[in-house]
C-alpha cells in the first residue's frame, strides 16, 4: 500500500517560478514525515495547475481533472509495484478522492477526506455554477454527490469525510451530505467533525493524511476519530 495525498488550492502568488523551488522542497519533507509516520511510501500529486503541472488549479471539479489524476494513480501503482492505495485529500484534493470513487476504481483501501466540495462547484461570490451539469457542455464537472451510483462495492474500503463546522470554505452541510449519501448507499464511511486552524477553519490536510495513514495501518475505525477528531 501507498499513501497519496493530493493538495487543495493554493494563493496565485505562490504558483511564480521563483517559488517552486521552496515549494517543492516543502513538499518532500512533509513526504518525509509523513511516510515515516505511516510506515508506508508516500507520493504528493499535483492536480493540473499546481507544482508546475499545466493548467488552471481554480479550475477545479471539472472532468477531465479527475480523469488526469486517475491515469496518474495508475502510473504510479505500475511504478512503485503495489495493488492497493490509501489516498488523503484536502479541499479540492478531497474532492479528487470523491471523484476518482465515483469513476469507479477498486484499489482504493482507505479514502481520507477533508473539508472537501463535493456538490455543484460553489460561485466565490456566492451561489453555484450556471453550468447545466446534466446537458452539452454541462458533462465538463464531475459532481461527485450525483453521481455517487457508480461508487465501486467493495468490502475493504474505508472513507472518512472530516469537516470542521465552522468552515467558511467549504460548508460542513456539504461535507455531511456526502458521507449519508455514501452511507446510504451501503459503503464503510466515517464522518469526523475536527478542528482546522482560524480564520476560516479549512485545513485539515495533517489530519486527512493521519488518518489515511492509520486506516493503512488497519487501525480501528475509533483509533482514527480519537486521534483526529474534537
């Protein structure tokens, strides 16, 4: 098993050529320490437009970046020779989880969630998007909560949705509503309310990759909301 984590968005400012370096740097030791912790190798994947992949990474929620990310996960089981992923995801990053289940993958063993958009891509000054999701040109997004029929059955999965209630980002209802979905329609899912740091109570990536780290482990799903949880 290896343990992906797939970042959320990031400030435009930080995406300039004379930042990647340091980016890329800081990305290798939270790799690091994170692998260490899991006792698994762990690999960072860029949605398209972050750490110097092409694209726009405000772009998010669109199909084809699921699509990207699924090819991705695939050179990289071929690469390390593994069967099995733990995948961890913040903001948009969780989003990408939700969107590869519902693409239909089997090898996903943990899936851990945080403070991710999992409905029609919400507007940033308010409301959502006008895109007709269901006609021509709408097929663009891949709305995972519409499309959570086609999440694979599998016995050994396990999903954890960690919200904090205050997230101005990211609305916990959403987080919420996806993990009943998920629930409701029979699959392992585990909703964690944590606490992510001010002003806007979004980032939750230490705690979605801890608990990928310990699902991986075969640690109880009670292990991983006393470690993480409020």
């Amino acid at each position: 098993t290896a343990l992906v984590y797939f970042s959320g968005d990031i400030p435009e400012a930080q995406l300039a050529a004379e930042t990647q370096e340091s980016a890329r740097t800081n990305y290798q030791r939270r790799a690091d320490m994170w692998a260490d912790r899991a006792g698994a190798p762990v690999v960072i994947i860029g949605r398209p437009g972050l750490m110097g992949s092409s694209g726009f990474h405000l772009l998010g929620g669109r199909r084809d970046e699921g699509q990207v990310i699924d090819r991705a996960l695939d050179a990289v089981k071929e690469k390390l020779t593994i069967r099995r992923l733990a995948l961890a995801g913040q903001s948009g990053g969780a989003r990408i989880i939700a969107q590869l289940m519902v693409l239909g993958r089997r090898d996903i063993y943990c899936a851990a969630m945080g403070s991710g958009a999992y409905d029609v891509p919400r507007l940033r000054g308010g409301g959502t998007s006008t895109t007709n999701i269901f006609g021509d040109p709408g097929r663009r997004y891949l709305v995972p909560i519409r499309q959570a029929d086609n999440v694979a059955k599998s016995t050994d999965r396990r999903s954890f949705v960690i919200g904090d209630l205050r997230d101005t980002v990211t609305p916990f209802s959403e987080q919420k509503a996806w993990a009943d979905k998920l629930a409701s329609l029979g699959h392992h899912v585990q909703l964690i309310e944590a606490v992510a740091p001010a002003p806007d109570y979004h980032g939750l990536s230490e705690k979605a990759v801890m608990a990928a780290g310990m699902c991986a482990q075969a640690r109880t799903d009670q292990d991983i909301r006393t470690a993480i949880g409020k």
